[in-house]
C-alpha cells in the first residue's frame, strides 16, 4: 500500500510518500488513519487534525468507512481551496 502525505503532512512526518504493509486489522479509512499513529511520534498529527484530512484511494475521494486493500494508493492531505 503506497501512501502519499500533501502540505503540512508531508512537512510534519518528513516524507511525501510511503510503502506500508499494515496489519490485517486495518481494512478502511477509519482504520488506518486509527493505526498510522503507531509509526511514530510525527504520525500523531494525522489524529490530532484528523477532521481537516481528505483522503483519496487511487485518485478518488473516500470517506472513513471506505474498504482499502494492499496495493492501493491512499492520498492524505488537507482541504484545498482555489480561486
């Protein structure tokens, strides 16, 4: 499973993108963003700004409840505004 870190993740865990093998418990969003944390002090960011994420799985927007498997691509990064 590749994950991609965008903005102040990316700056706070100190990388763009990952390979992980979580363990079997993880099966969706929720999960994963519950089991992230335990990689290192730097991941506690993702629960403690965990309602400002968005997260993507192969370039599409999910929601916590959202299944994920290996080999999946899962993109976390905060809401992006435009003008």
């Amino acid at each position: 499973m590749k994950i991609l870190y965008f903005a102040w993740l990316r700056t706070t865990i100190g990388k763009s993108y990952e390979e992980i093998s979580p363990p079997d418990t993880v099966r969706t969003v929720e999960n994963l963003l519950d089991w992230l944390p335990s990689l290192g002090e730097d991941y506690s960011i993702i629960q403690e700004k965990r309602d400002l994420l968005r997260i993507a799985i192969n370039q599409e927007y999910a929601n916590l409840e959202q299944k994920i498997k290996q080999g999946d691509e899962i993109a976390l990064f905060p809401p992006v505004t435009g003008g």
